[in-house]
C-alpha cells in the first residue's frame, strides 16, 4: 500500500467519522474507500468495521458527559448492542452472503421515511416509551451493523427518536456509541479471522477519531428539523446507491 494510499484513507476515516456522527453514513464513505485502495470486498468489510471502531472512540471522548447521564438504561442498551455486534459478525465469517444485503436498501428506506416522520409519530405516541420494543430493535441492528452496517445509523436513529424521547442530537450521540459498541466486539472476532488489513484499517481509524470528535459539536449547531432532512435524503441516497 503506497503513502498516498494511507492518506487517502486517513482523510476517508476523517469524513467517515464526521458524515457517520451527523447523519449515520460513515460506510458511504468508508467502504468505497477501502474498495478503491484495492481491497477485496470481504476484506474491505471486515477492515471497515475495525477502522470504524475509531468513529465511536472520538464521538464518545467528546460527549462522555452526557452519555453518563443514561445510567443504568445506557448500560443494558450497550450490553445488546455488544451482543447483536458478535452475532453479526458470527454471521458473516460463518455463512457468508448477499441473502441478507438484499434487504438493506429497503430497510434504510423505510427508516429514512420514519426519521421524516418521527415527530408526527412521537405526538402519536405522546409520553410513552417501548421499553421491549426498543432493546429488541437495538440488538437486530446492531447484528446487521456486524455483519455489514451501511446504513445502520439511520436505522438506529430512527428508531431512537421513535421508541424513545430522547431528542435528534442524543439520538445521534447513542448511535455512535451503541455502534462503536457492536463494531468494537465484532472487530476483536474479525482480529482473528486472518482478513483484516491492519495498516488500511489503522489509517482509516486515525481518521475516523478525529470526524467522531468534530461530530458532536456541529450536531449541536444544527437546528433539529434541517438535521433530520438531511439523514433522511441521505438514507435515500445510500438505499439507491446499494440498490443499482
């Protein structure tokens, strides 16, 4: 891999980690990227999940404040998301295939449409929670985010600002972290799998740390409603892009 490779892919990390934290796209960045340094698909996937693990370490060193505030709740939501991460990535070392990828566009689709939707959905649902709904939801995407992940952060946001009250800017920094989580446990069973390219994977994730920790604060400038438009025609974007 030349020099001008490695860089390629610290500045991919970069927008990765920044378009991931804002809108939950970072594989639209990320994966190509991979692809292009010359990659072959698994490899590119399995490198992709390692490398992304630094998206969530820069997200989470910026807000830790505000993420201890879940408590208990915070703690039983990252335990499913470690536990749909290594289910994921079981999948794709042990049966791997497109059998599953086939949904993926449809799935971001319909997520896209809820985020668009989700205030008219929260005043339907007024005070309630799903506190069963929620978990379940979690732990199935955290799954697909080990097996393959793009578009997993607009589906978990959407179902954040769904199942939950929680506001666009907390739903944005729980899904960086619930998915740093489920990338971090599937990364540490892809280190053994003898298909993850290490220095690829170190340069992207340099990269990815330092768009994770700008992440938070634009989120934070951004006026809820444009925010949500702009991860929903992303989401969009991304299903028509896996789709053709």
């Amino acid at each position: 891999m030349t020099v001008g490779n490695v860089l390629l892919l610290v500045l991919a990390g970069f927008g990765a980690g920044l378009v991931g934290y804002v809108t939950g796209l970072a594989s639209l960045v990320s994966y190509p990227a991979l692809l292009a340094v010359g990659l072959s698909p698994v490899a590119a996937n399995v490198t992709n999940t390692v490398a992304l693990v630094g998206a969530g370490v820069g997200a989470t060193a910026s807000s830790t404040k505000e993420l201890a505030r879940g408590g208990r709740a915070l703690l039983r939501s990252t335990l499913w998301a470690a536990l749909g991460g290594l289910t994921g990535a079981a999948i794709l070392l042990l049966a791997p295939g497109d059998s599953f990828e086939t949904l993926v566009p449809f799935l971001i689709l319909v997520a896209s449409a809820a985020v668009l939707a989700q205030p008219r959905i929260r005043l339907l649902a007024g005070t309630r929670t799903f506190p069963v709904a929620y978990p379940v939801s979690l732990f199935a995407v955290a799954v697909y985010g080990g097996y393959f992940g793009a578009g997993a952060g607009v589906v978990f946001m959407a179902l954040t600002l769904i199942c939950t009250a929680e506001p666009v800017w907390r739903a944005a920094l729980l899904k960086s972290y619930l998915l740093g989580v489920a990338n971090l446990v599937a990364a540490v069973l892809f280190a053994f799998s003898g298909e993850v390219h290490w220095l690829a994977a170190g340069a992207m994730a340099l990269g990815a740390m330092g768009g994770g920790a700008v992440g938070p604060r634009l989120v934070l400038r951004v006026p809820a409603g444009p925010l949500r438009v702009v991860i929903a025609l992303s989401g969009v974007g991304l299903a028509l892009y896996l789709w053709f």
